[in-house]
C-alpha cells in the first residue's frame, strides 16, 4: 500500500505539470492527491514514523496505537502547513494593502530603465538581497507585484518572473533567515549564521549570476519594453507612508522571530495588524474620485489574494507529509549514501529531488541521518543544494509556487525556457562551494 500512496502522489504531480494540456486545474490536482494519500494511509493503517532521531515507530507511543498516531501526525502536519499558509495570506494581503494605496507607483518611478537587460539586473540584484533579509517567498510575492507595474505584457513578464525565482532562491541560500531549511539548520545548531554566510555566499551568488549572465544575451532581453498607453496613475498623500510602513513591517518578521523564538507567520500576522491599523487611518479620501471610495478597503485586498494559490500550497504539502510520515522520504535520503559512497554527490541529488518533493522534509531526513559536527562542510552544502535546487521546476520551491499561481506560468514552458539556465546556476554553485570548502578548511 505504500507503493500505492507514491503512485497516487506521482500521478498528481503528472497532472499538476500537465495542467493546460488536460484543461484541470492544478489546484484540484493537488487537493485530490493530498485526501488520497491520507485516506489510504489511513485505511491501510500504515505504520508510521517520527523521523528527527532517525525512523522511530510511533504506534507505541498511543494508546490508540498506529491509527491514533496517523490522526495525530494529519494534525501535526496540518498545523506547520497552516504556519506556511497564515504566513502567505499575511504577506500577500501586506503586499495588497500597499498596491491598494499605490505604494508601488512610488517605486515605479524610482525605476527609470525601460532597458529590457539592465531591469532584468536592477530586479534580479534586489531580489537576491532582499531574500536574504526576509524570505525567499515574500520576495517573489514583492517582486512580481513590482514587475506587474513596470512589465505591462504577461508575455515578457513571465521571463522576469522565472528568472527571479533563481534571484530569491539564491539568495535565501546563504543567509540563516532567507529560507525555511537554513533556518531549520540553525535552530537545530547544524550551521552558525557567520559561518553559513562564509562559505555558502560565493556559490550563492554564482548560482544567480551565471543565469541572468546568459539570460542578458537571449533575444527576449533585448531592446526597450513596448510600454501601452494607459492613463497616468497618480500616487496618493499615503502612498509613501504605507510602502515605508509595510516594507519595514515585513522585515520584523524575522526580527520578531530571533527576539521571541516564536513562528514567523505570527510576526507576519503582527505586521498585518500594524500595516491594516494604519491603512485604516491614513485612508486618501480627499484624494480619490467618488467611485474609488466603496472599493478602498482592506478587506477587498484581502478578494484579491492569490486563494487558489493558497490551497495548491495546501495540497502540496499535505501530500509531501504523508510521504515524510511513513518514512518514504528518509528511506530514499538514507538508500543514496548507501549506494553512492560520495557525500558530494549525495547531496547534490537531494538537490535534485527538491525539485520535485518539498526541500523542508528532505532537510529533515538530513538532519537525523548525518551526524556531522556543527558548520561541518555537509550542512553548508545541504543548505545551498535543498535552497537552490527548488529553482530547477517552478513547482520546486514555495517562491516557484508562489510565481506560478501568481503569472500562471505553465510548467513545461519553465522547463524548456528555464530549467537549464538555473541548472547551469546550481552546477556552478556546487562546484565552487567543494571548492571554499577544500581550500578554506
């Protein structure tokens, strides 16, 4: 039956990169997949395993035995899938709020450019610096709200959009706060903030400039954007007030969560709280015209959040979970240092694998089966291999999710236009990060 749970989980995952071909949308796909792992799970009374000390069985630990734990891992796993899920809505609904009060035209005019190559480099730098500082998944969700201001075709913003994916998976790599699975090894005292920035920023930024390199001399990034007469939008008095507050509202969040050790996705929600708080005070009604006023609130910024997106990353990690549950993830993590002896090579295939199977519980199988000393060079290379290799399908990483519900990029479109540039992108960061690690060691 166990084999049965992966065959439903691969044919879901068919049908989620199929999408446009099938005229099904993956949301369904990937609800449909997640109730179906879980109920044959359930049915089946498949045994069930605790994985951060190894594959420990918990059946014993229930008075219900094995069917007791299966209910209590669902709820388990629901709740960190929920922290994902608040946190997004918070973040989008932010994000919202401020294009509501047309914070973004404030940047628009900030960007001069209408060189299609030099915007592609303004944005991929911010992208990756600004990941660094906040998340990988709020970045993306910044940074395509930008390109939908400044990139007025869905055809050309598509390119910039995957692109940027790389840029912000890249730069959450290196920083200890930038993606769920650095931080993951530093709270499980695997990797030292210094030490990770040390030896992971060089791959890190090879790994975005080796693409955007190459990209800046495909035709698509040639000459100026075609810019469609559209009528002059006009800032508001709160425009700049309300970007400022809710750009710094979400960079608390990290800061929330290193002061307090508590969830990111409550700092967020803090940040909601604050951002909606001075929404509501600083509204522009001597600014707008009498049809603008009974649609000015947040709560049609909340209408306007990506909700499809938002249940898509619900199904996909439910279904990932009921792999992680039954020990189909560490199995596989633990069956390839068995059989390739090259811990090099190990992890980079793990790499791979994170791009078709969330890179949260690889990590975790990670870090109960090796036993490296902290900073070892097999965490620095885990956190670069699990952050980047998300980029290699746009349904790799929650920022390629996120993109793809967003601009609805097709997927075989991203693997035959994008793949092989962030291919290029991650071989290059892995060789030059065995490289630090053999000479600086």
């Amino acid at each position: 039956m166990e084999l049965l749970i992966v065959a439903v989980f691969f044919i879901g995952y068919l049908f989620i990169t199929v999408e446009h071909q099938v005229k099904i949308d993956k949301t369904i796909s990937a609800l449909g997949m997640a109730v179906a792992c879980w109920t044959i799970l359930k049915t089946a009374d498949l045994p069930v395993f605790e994985i951060e000390n190894g594959l420990v069985p918990l059946a014993d630990h229930y008075e219900g035995g094995n069917s007791q734990a299966i209910d209590s891992l669902l709820l388990y796993h629901l709740g960190k899938v929920a922290e994902i899920l608040f946190f997004l809505i918070g973040a989008m609904t932010i994000v919202e709020i401020i294009d509501m009060h047309r914070g973004f035209e404030i940047i628009k005019k900030m960007v001069k450019t209408r060189k299609k190559k030099k915007l592609l480099w303004v944005l991929g730098i911010v992208s990756f610096f600004l990941s660094s500082l906040i998340d990988n998944l709020t970045t993306i969700i910044i940074m395509i709200t930008i390109l939908r201001k400044l990139v007025p075709f869905r055809e050309e913003r598509i390119w910039y959009a995957s692109l940027l994916i790389i840029a912000a998976n890249a730069g959450g790599a290196w920083s200890p706060i930038g993606d769920v699975t650095t931080t993951m090894l530093w709270m499980a005292n695997k990797v030292t903030a210094m030490r990770l920035i040390d030896y992971v920023v060089l791959p890190a930024v090879l790994c975005f400039l080796v693409p955007f390199l190459i990209a800046s001399f495909m035709p698509i990034f040639k000459g100026k954007l075609d810019m469609p007469q559209m009528d002059k939008t006009l800032a508001y008095k709160s425009s700049t007030p309300i970007l400022i507050i809710g750009v710094l509202g979400i960079i608390f969040v990290p800061i929330f969560k290193s002061i307090f050790h508590l969830p990111p996705y409550l700092g967020m929600l803090f940040s909601l709280a604050t951002v909606w708080f001075f929404s509501e005070l600083l509204k522009p009604n001597t600014d707008m015209v009498e049809g603008d006023r009974p649609s000015f609130s947040v709560h049609s910024a909340l209408g306007r959040i990506e909700h499809s997106s938002i249940l898509f990353f619900l199904g996909i990690l439910l279904a990932v979970a009921s792999l992680e549950v039954m020990g189909t993830l560490f199995n596989f993590a633990g069956s390839l240092s068995h059989v390739i002896p090259n811990e090099n090579i190990v992890i980079m295939i793990l790499g791979f694998a994170s791009a078709v199977i969330d890179n949260v519980p690889l990590v975790a199988a990670a870090i109960g089966m090796f036993q490296e000393p902290l900073d070892a060079s097999l965490w620095h290379f885990i956190a670069f291999s699990a952050g980047t290799g998300g980029s290699l399908l746009i349904i790799g990483s929650a920022a390629g999710v996120a993109a793809m519900g967003m601009e609805k990029i097709d997927f075989f479109w991203y693997v035959k236009n994008i793949s092989w540039l962030a291919l290029i992108g991650f071989l290059a960061g892995c060789g030059s990060l065995i490289a630090v690690e053999t000479w600086f060691r």
